[in-house]
C-alpha cells in the first residue's frame, strides 16, 4: 500500500476548474454588446449598495416609548449618598453608625449607576422618553458617586477595626 499523501487517490482529488477547452466552469459568462447596453439601461439592483450609502443604514425608530424612570433612579442615588453621609460620619465619630449602614448603600447607589446608564442609552436610541435626560445624568454620577464613597467609607472602617453595628454600650 501506498502513502496517500505522496500518491493520492484520483477518486477523491477535486477537478480542476478550467476544462480540456481552457474554459472556466466558475467565470461569469461573456455577454454580447446588445446585452450590456440593455443592462446598463436599467435600474441598479436592490443588493448594489447606493452611492450616498451612509455608515449604519439601519436606524431603529420605536413607535412606543418607555416613560422616564427618573424620579426612582435619583431616590436610589440619594439613598446611597445618605449611607455614604452615615459613613463619613462613623468615621470622624460625630454619630458612630458601623460600616453596616454604608455597605446596605452599596445596594441602592450601584443599581442607580447601572439603571440610569441603560435608560440614557435607551434614550439615545429612542425606546425612552428624552424629557428626563438631565435628571437621569443626574442620578448617574450621584450613583457613581455614592458607590464609590459607600466602598471607600467601608474599606476605612475596617481598615480602623470599627465593627458593622453601632457600639451602644
């Protein structure tokens, strides 16, 4: 028995594109003269791209938008600044509250930042209502802002070995 790689098996080879007449099986048949000036006549076809095609040339438009949700979003915002405001206070020693109250703030300051980033690209693409734009910013960068103070205020309370509830006695 042979090395099939050396001397392969003419029943499985491909066959060469270009028969015994030299012509191509794959090329595009040649058409006469009267032909093509028929063709050049008529219209461009649908799968041609246009010349003033633009970069996306699908847009989508929504008929039904979603109301603004941007009265939640900035009660959720500000209810993680206010455990943010609870932490720095444990800190300094003004009211000592533990790092309990600024970690349960975590909870409301990060899905304000998610929620609030998703409805401005909702907005951006139509499926929202643009009149709470501003306040939806808004609640963003109060969310961004709160979740970063809430973690940090954690982390520096742990750091000074307060423990997560209040010492009362």
């Amino acid at each position: 028995m042979s090395n099939p790689l050396l001397n392969p098996d003419p029943r499985f080879q491909k066959p060469p594109p270009i028969d015994a007449a030299g012509q191509n099986h794959f090329a595009d048949q040649e058409t006469d003269e009267a032909e093509q000036s028929t063709d050049a006549s008529a219209a461009p076809s649908a799968f041609e791209p246009s010349s003033a095609s633009s970069e996306r040339p699908f847009e989508p438009r929504y008929v039904a938008t979603a109301q603004s949700r941007e009265t939640f979003l900035l009660i959720l915002a500000f209810v993680g600044l206010a455990g943010a405001a609870c932490g720095a206070t444990s800190i300094t020693g003004i009211l000592v509250t533990g790092w309990l109250l600024p970690l349960v703030a975590v909870f409301a300051a990060g899905p304000a930042w998610v929620l609030a980033f998703k409805d401005l690209g909702e907005m951006h693409l139509g499926g929202r209502n643009d009149s709470g734009r501003s306040p939806t910013m808004l609640a963003l960068w109060l969310g961004v802002g709160g979740m970063l103070a809430c973690i940090a205020s954690v982390v520096w309370m742990i750091i000074l070995e307060m423990g997560p509830l209040p010492d009362i006695l």
